[in-house]
C-alpha cells in the first residue's frame, strides 16, 4: 500500500484553547515545575523520509504557531490542514509567511466553511487586487471527510467528528489518527479508526463538558477503538497534573506534552 514508511509525530502543543498555564490562572498546575504541564494551543506535525527528502505536514496553526516551529526546527513544510475556524487553530496563520518566501503558495487543506473563515479573517492573503507586499500566499484545496488521498507515499483520510453540534475534520496518516476538539464521533466515522497503532485524541478535563471530551469518555473511545497505543492532547489545566494523571492509565495510553515525538509504520 504505502511501503510502509516509518512516520513521525510530533506535538507542538498540548493545551486547550488558553494554552496551560492560563493567564491569571490560581490553578495549582499553574505553579508546576513539570515542564509537562505547560501546554502551548493544540497541533502537530507528520513526518516522514520519502526520496531522501523530509516531508513535514503540520495540522492547524494556532497563536502559537511561530514558538512551535522554532522550537521543533520545522525548516520546510509540504501544506498545512486545518480541523476548524476557532482561534486557537488558526490564529497564527499570518506566520505562514517564511514558508512562502521559501516555496511559493502554501498548500493548504479544509472545508469550505473553514476556508470561508480563512478568507474573512486573512482577507489581505487571499486578495487578488492590491495585495500587501509581504503577504503570504497560499494554495487551496476544499476536503471533505469522503475524500481520500496520498501525501509524498502516505494514505490520508479526513474524518469527521463532532466538536459539540459543530462538524470538524480530524485526519488518519497511515495508521496514526489524530482527532482535536472531538466530543462524539459518528458511528461511519469510527470504520475508519480501525485497526489503529496510534490514536490520538482529546482528553480535556475530569468534569462534562459539552464540547470536549473528558478523561472518561477517551478512555471509552479507546476501549472501542482498541489501538495498539493511545496519547491523549487537548488538555486543559483542569485536568490536573501530568505526573498525578498518567500513572493511573492504562499501560497504553499516555498523556502527551509538547515536544514529545512518536514513531509508527503505516
């Protein structure tokens, strides 16, 4: 199918959409020590070796999209796919613009309601008339969840989860899904997290919440889904410390932080 090329994940952030710790917080988490417990907005990036060469996708690009790839060292990147509009997924779009001074038009992927969001916020990027000097500019491509594609050797399928009432899109890279803001999943959906070696989802806090889901509800969803491992992101400080949480997990599935990587064959 795809040679099975050896994939890489790497978390550039963990945290929920006010980053952990939050501003003003009192939460004991923000006085942590565990550099574990400090979680910049939620993405990660894929990467694999094809042709000698390093391809890296990254998935959304929130606030803190600049610290993040200066921190990973992410020199080039093939696109980036978006999974929604909130601001903690996109709000550091603008810092694209290095990317495109080195390659041309960005690739970028999402929805068509998402990419109407885009277009509102960053008019300046998607102008044709009059365009700023220095903006970046990218290269569309609407996606839905029935599409699926190939990435430089690497089969990728968009999902669809439910974020509350609002449909958002996750992605499966070979046989790595990583699912953010996920609440519930339509039943079709879940034919497509079968036979997993990583699932990576939300796990935002102990108590309900009508958006997200809790630690509770990703640890039924990996029981269903049963993959071999199971990292869970999204987390708000709410949850509670890092080191307090993963001990009692089961064996597979952990907690991630920022910086962490991970490694999989598809």
């Amino acid at each position: 199918m795809n040679n099975k090329k050896k994939l890489k994940v790497t978390f550039l952030g963990t945290g929920t959409s006010t980053g952990v710790p939050m501003i003003a917080s009192k939460n004991p988490v923000r006085f942590s020590e565990d550099e574990r417990d400090k979680r910049l907005r939620a993405s990660i990036v894929f990467s694999w070796e094809d042709n000698n060469e390093e391809i890296n996708y990254i998935i959304d690009c929130g606030p803190d999209f600049r610290q993040q790839m200066i921190k990973a060292n992410i020199e080039s990147i093939k696109g980036i796919l978006f999974t929604h509009e909130h601001a903690d997924h996109i709000a550091g779009f603008d810092e694209i613009r290095p990317y495109y001074y080195q390659m041309g038009p960005v690739p970028i992927y999402s929805d068509s309601r998402v990419l109407k969001s885009l277009e509102k916020r960053y008019e300046y990027i998607f102008t044709t008339e009059n365009r700023y000097p220095s903006a970046p500019e990218v290269k569309p491509t609407i996606i839905s969840e029935k599409d699926q594609f190939q990435f430089h050797g690497v089969e990728v399928k968009p999902i669809k989860v439910m974020h509350g009432d609002l449909p958002i899109l996750g992605y499966r890279f070979g046989n790595i899904a990583y699912l953010t803001d996920v609440k519930t999943i339509p039943v079709e959906e879940k034919e497509k997290l079968k036979d997993l070696d990583i699932l990576i989802t939300t796990a935002l806090r102990l108590e309900p919440h009508k958006t997200h889901a809790t630690l509770n509800e990703a640890l039924e969803l990996v029981e269903e889904l049963k993959p071999k491992k199971a990292y869970f992101s999204h987390i708000s400080e709410l949850l509670g410390f890092h080191a307090d949480i993963e001990k009692d997990l089961p064996e597979n599935v952990f907690l991630a932080y920022d910086g962490l990587e991970i490694t999989s064959c598809d």
